[in-house]
C-alpha cells in the first residue's frame, strides 16, 4: 500500500491522459470475466496477476511491484464491480 502515491504519480505524468483508464478497463473486463466462468477469489487474483505479468515465476522486486500495481487497481476500485444500488454492509455482531 505505500507504493500507491508512486503509482498514482506514475500515471499522473503521463503524456497520454487516457492510459490509466484504458488500464484499469482492461483489469475490469478481465476481472468481470474471471468472475463469470466461476473462479474463486484467490483464483481470480492469480488469473489478474498473469494478466499483469504471464505466468512465469519472478523474483521477489518483480513480484512486490506487481502486488503494488494490482493492489492500486483494487484501491482505486477500478477492479471490483459496482454494487447493487440497493446494497447495504452486513452488521458483525450487536452492541445491545
């Protein structure tokens, strides 16, 4: 979570205005996809990761930094699907 300014910057001095929305689509659709056919929460992340980066196995400052871009998108909520308008947070337990 700390590298998320740095991201966010990285986007901010690009030429190309449009880029972090078309990025963020692309995570989007490929999130609404992994959700269709069925996958799992861990599994969807996985399959967001080798969308990011293919499947090879890299090394621990690759990976970190695409943990950091993934963990932007999800932050930004430009991953997630929008909630039902008639959505309400489940209340844990009771203070009564």
């Amino acid at each position: 979570m700390r590298n998320l300014s740095t991201i966010a910057e990285h986007y901010q001095r690009r030429s190309d205005i449009n880029e972090r929305n078309e990025v963020a689509a692309w995570f989007h659709r490929e999130y609404l996809e992994a959700v269709r056919v069925g996958l799992e929460p861990e599994d969807v992340l996985l399959r967001l990761r080798e969308f990011l980066a293919g499947s090879r196995q890299r090394k621990a400052p690759l990976y970190r930094a695409q943990t950091a871009v993934l963990a932007y998108f999800f932050e930004t909520c430009d991953i997630f699907e929008n909630p039902p308008s008639d959505w309400e947070p489940a209340m844990v337990g009771s203070l009564t």
